[in-house]
C-alpha cells in the first residue's frame, strides 16, 4: 500500500510545488507508480507548473462532494497521475474537517502519493499533514525559511507524523547562507538533498515542464532525483545507472 507524503514548507516561496513535481516525475522514471495531490486549495499551483488543463473535475469538487477522488484524476504526458485543484477563484472554501482524508482512498492504486501542502501554519496545512502518513518540508538555505519549517515539523510531530526530512532548495553557495549542517541541526532531521539555484528551472516552468523531464542533467534535476531516491529508501547512483543500463540495450535491439 503507498504511502502519502506531505510535502510542506513554513512559508510560501521556497520552491515547495517544483519539488512536488518534480519529485513526482523523478519517481516516475525511476518505475514508482506516482500520484500528486495538489492540496493547496486555496492558492493551487500543480495544474499550472504541469501545462495541464485547469477544467474538467478538481480536488474541488471531491472536496465538495460533487464527483470521487477517482474521477479526479489525470495523466500527466510525463507518466504521473495527478489530481489538481480549480484555480477558479470562485472555488475556494474553507475545508470541512478531515474532508482532504478522501486522499486515502487512493493508496491501493500506487506506490507513493505526493500532497502538495499549503504554506504556513494552518488549518489547511494542518489537514493535509493529518492526512498523510510522513512529512517532507521545503526550506531555503536562511533563517526566516528555516525558523517556519521548524514550525511546520512541530505541527507534524504533533499529530505522531513521520517527518521524513528536509529538502534545501534553492542555494546559491553563497556565503552568508545557512549550511547543510547548520540547518540540519537548526531542525533535528536530516537533510535529505540540497538542491542548487539554477535557471534550468525557471526554464522549464516557462515550457510548462518539470526540469527534470526538460534538462534532466541538470544541476537541480540531478538533486530532486537524489531526493525522490531517498524517499523510496534507494541510492540514487543505482537507479540512475540501472536506468541508463536500460536505455544502451534498448538501443541496441
């Protein structure tokens, strides 16, 4: 039975949708069946980094209990299944308790879900952590995102969630940035990929792809894959070369 994992972040802006799709395309290739949820209902964002079209049936409307969590759901050209929110303004409402639990109701169906979470501390975030079964949290290398994430792992640990780790995102290799090690410590749990700056991926949202489908050498693409590695209890350098080994054969047939 999958696992569903929350991935979440302390505040808006630290990347957190890109490493949910991109985490979903990497354990796509990697041969997991994968399910994205985008739960951030309010300010939803999955549909738009994917190029997907934004009608037909939403989160929303399983939230509203108008159609099922599997009429919901659609194939990305990537492989991945997703479900996305309407980013329709007039769809927004508040969440009934425990509704974003009709989640679990997909966990015969895959390998791992992915839930796209709400920034902040919220009831929003909050529901989509009780609806999991771990946490992943998005930080980048500074105090602010830091300090917010801590939060985010605190709300977590109060509702006797995994935390799975953390996921660096967005670091230039400057100076006055925080370390690994530092915000390792700073947050008790281990840092599970730090992704670098870099502009494949702002590249890749303009062509409406995840960068590792676009530009998967790239520098932030080879550091979602080590993430998505992670989270199936895999190394990274074994997929990666298993994958290749795959590719010269069939070229050879």
């Amino acid at each position: 039975m999958a696992k569903i994992v929350c991935v979440a972040s302390g505040k808006g802006g630290v990347g957190k949708t890109t490493s949910v799709v991109n985490l979903g395309s990497a354990l796509t290739k990697f041969g997991y069946d994968t399910i994205i949820i985008d739960g951030n209902v309010n300010t939803p964002d999955v549909g738009l980094h994917l190029g997907m079209p934004t009608t037909g049936t939403t989160f929303h409307d399983v939230l509203k209990g108008d159609k099922s969590i599997f009429e919901s759901v659609y194939v990305h050209p990537n492989g991945t299944k997703v479900v996305p929110s309407g980013i329709n303004m007039w769809g927004l409402m508040k969440l009934s308790r425990n509704s974003i639990s009709k989640v679990q109701k997909l966990k015969e169906y895959c390998d791992v879900i992915l839930v796209d979470c709400s920034p902040g501390i919220n009831g929003e975030a909050e529901e989509c952590i009780k609806a999991s079964d771990a946490l992943l949290v998005v930080t980048n290398p500074d105090m602010p995102s830091t300090t917010n994430a801590l939060k985010t792992i605190m709300l977590a640990r109060k509702h006797n969630k995994e935390v799975i780790g953390a996921i660096i995102n967005k670091q230039e290799g400057k100076k006055f940035e925080m370390s690994k090690a530092n915000v390792e410590e700073f947050l008790g749990v281990p840092i599970i990929s730090v992704i670098p700056e870099d502009d494949k991926v702002r590249k890749s949202l303009s062509e409406r792809k995840t960068v590792v489908d676009a530009y998967p050498f790239s520098k932030a693409s080879v550091g979602f894959k080590k993430a998505a590695a992670h989270l199936m209890d895999q190394e990274y350098e074994t997929i990666e070369k298993g994958l290749i080994e795959r590719l010269i054969n069939f070229l050879r047939r």
